[in-house]
C-alpha cells in the first residue's frame, strides 16, 4: 500500500513538472479580467434588480 502511494505521488509531481505554468504577469492580467468582469456584472446585476423592485 505505501509503494502504491510514493508510486502515485513520484507521477503526480513529475507530471506537474511537465505543465506550462502561466507567468506571474499573465496570472495577474487574467485574475484582474475577471474581478473586473465581476464586479461589472454585479453592477449591472444590481441595477436591473433595483429597476425591478420599483415596478412592482
């Protein structure tokens, strides 16, 4: 059982090591589009529910 277990973690970490990690600036750039994104949907979100309330 613990071969199976050092077995499986040596192939995880050398499977990782075959990723192509995104660059730190890249990570940033993306994290910032999304919250970006995010908070203009919570916005326009918050808008229509606020126009909606007031009609009825």
């Amino acid at each position: 059982m613990i071969e199976r277990v050092k077995k499986y973690i040596s192939e995880s970490v050398n499977e990782l090591k075959k990723v192509n990690w995104l660059s730190k600036n890249e990570v940033l750039s993306f994290s910032l589009k999304v919250i970006i994104f995010s908070l203009l949907m919570a916005l326009i979100l918050g808008i229509f529910d606020a126009i909606i309330l007031n009609i009825y």
